[in-house]
C-alpha cells in the first residue's frame, strides 16, 4: 500500500528539482517538451475514450478482478469481486496521463508497442487512436477485466489492438520471441521492484535507438524509486525524463547521457 505522508513528501522534493522549458538546453528534449508535454492541441479522440470512461464510471455491476501484482494488499495472487465503476477509477490511467501518451505516440510513431497491464483499456486506446499503423501487444493478468477492454477497443473500431490475458513474467518473453525489436514499452502492471527491473532487462535486448520505455508510478513505493534509479542509471539509457508519475527513458546514442525532472 501506499504511504501517503511519504509520497507526499517525494512530490514536494520533486517540485524543488524541477525544470522550466528555458532551462531545458538539450534539443531533443526540448523538443518533446514542444510537441508532447506541452502541447495542449484537444484531440477529437479524446473525448471518444472519455465516453468510454465515462461508461465504465457508471457501472455498479461486480465482476471477478484477479490481481497478480503489488498491489494485492495481503497476498501477491488475489482474487474478490469488485464494482466497475471502483475498478475504472482505480486501475485506468488518469485522462491527462492518458493523453501524455497520445501525444507521445502521435509525434514518435511506434509500429511495434507493447503495453504490460492492460486494465479497462483506456491507456492502449489512448495509444491505439493516436497512430494507427502501431500494433500494440497489451496484457492483463485478470480475464474479465480484459473482456471488458476487449468490448471497448470493438466499441471504437480499433484493429490494431491485440489482448493476451495471463502473466506478464510468462507471457512478456513469448511476445519479445514474435518481434526482433520494439518500439515502445508501456510498464503499467506489476509495481515491484523486481519484477520492474526484469522486465526491464527482458525488453532491453528488444531496443534500438529510438525506441522508448514508459514507467507508470515510478515514485508509487521505495520500491519502485529504487527500480527507477536503477533504470536512469543504466548504461544503455541516455535520456531520461522523470515526471513523477511516469516517467520515459531514450536509447539514442547521439544523445549525451542526462536526466531531467519537468513538470506534468
């Protein structure tokens, strides 16, 4: 669980590190700060997904959530019944999350993407919708959770969506054994440090310069910060950007190694 005096305490330490775009000298970041962070173009996609959202939102029906990751509170495979509408609030990314990761996919172009915890789907259609040559490879641990998202992606009309349901240690080296090399890595699943740092390292071997790794909640628990300095720090990334609830990491050997703190 997380504590919340503590994570307070992370964001306002974040805030005291902060970047302003003038002090941003690398081009290439500052580029993404232009044309991902800060832009505030209203996409017509965006209010689609928040229909959906806004469905799921409404729902009081039960279904049986199976949750294979940290954030089981006693055990790490649980199962029970929740409504919906508690799931949606919860488990799907925020819209302003959601549509960070529309821009970043509209301006980077990933063919190959391949999403770790798929929820109700919010996030793959985010995703899905904001460049449609992509095919995402998304992966939910729990089975009605992903039929549930499954009805959504039918809902908008999105082909380029392909759900796998069951573990992500047992399925993620299945899906990297299909594709020589992946564009995009959305890590929104199990928040432990070691199975976050394994997937990591599995994916790592998948890379080429442009490809970019996304982290949710990478201050969420001591645990995960932990993961996400190991990350930064790691050799191969040259780039990171750190936006307290997620952050990205780049692979582009022209870049000097550097790691930036910006306001989301």
């Amino acid at each position: 669980m997380i504590d919340l005096l503590n994570y307070l305490y992370q964001y306002l330490l974040h805030l005291l590190k902060v970047r302003s775009k003038f002090q941003i000298h690398s081009p290439f970041v500052f580029n993404f700060y232009k044309y991902v962070l800060g832009n505030t173009t209203r996409y017509p996609d965006y209010e689609q997904i928040e229909t959906v959202r806004k469905n799921l939102l409404s729902r009081a029906r039960f279904i049986k959530r199976v949750d294979l990751g940290a954030r089981s509170i006693a055990f790490p495979y649980s199962q029970r019944f929740a409504r919906v509408r508690d799931i949606a609030r919860k488990s799907s990314v925020s819209e302003k999350k959601g549509q960070l990761l529309y821009k970043l996919v509209k301006h980077y172009k990933p063919r190959s993407i391949i999403e770790l915890g798929t929820a109700f789907g919010i996030s793959t259609m985010y995703m899905a919708m904001a460049y449609p040559n992509c095919h995402i490879y998304t992966v939910e641990g729990c089975s009605d959770t992903l039929y549930i998202a499954t009805h959504n992606f039918s809902r908008l009309g999105l082909g380029n969506i392909q759900e796998i349901c069951g573990n992500f240690d047992e399925l993620l080296p299945k899906i990297l054994a299909r594709t020589e090399t992946v564009d995009l890595v959305f890590i929104d699943g199990n928040h432990k440090k070691e199975a976050t740092l394994r997937y990591f390292d599995e994916c790592l071997a998948h890379v080429h310069n442009n490809t970019i790794f996304v982290f949710d909640d990478i201050h969420w628990s001591k645990g995960m910060r932990s993961a996400w300095e190991n990350i930064r720090q790691h050799p191969s990334v040259r780039v990171s950007i750190d936006l307290f609830t997620i952050g990205l990491v780049f692979f582009r050997n022209e870049l000097s190694k550097e790691d930036f703190i910006l306001r989301f």
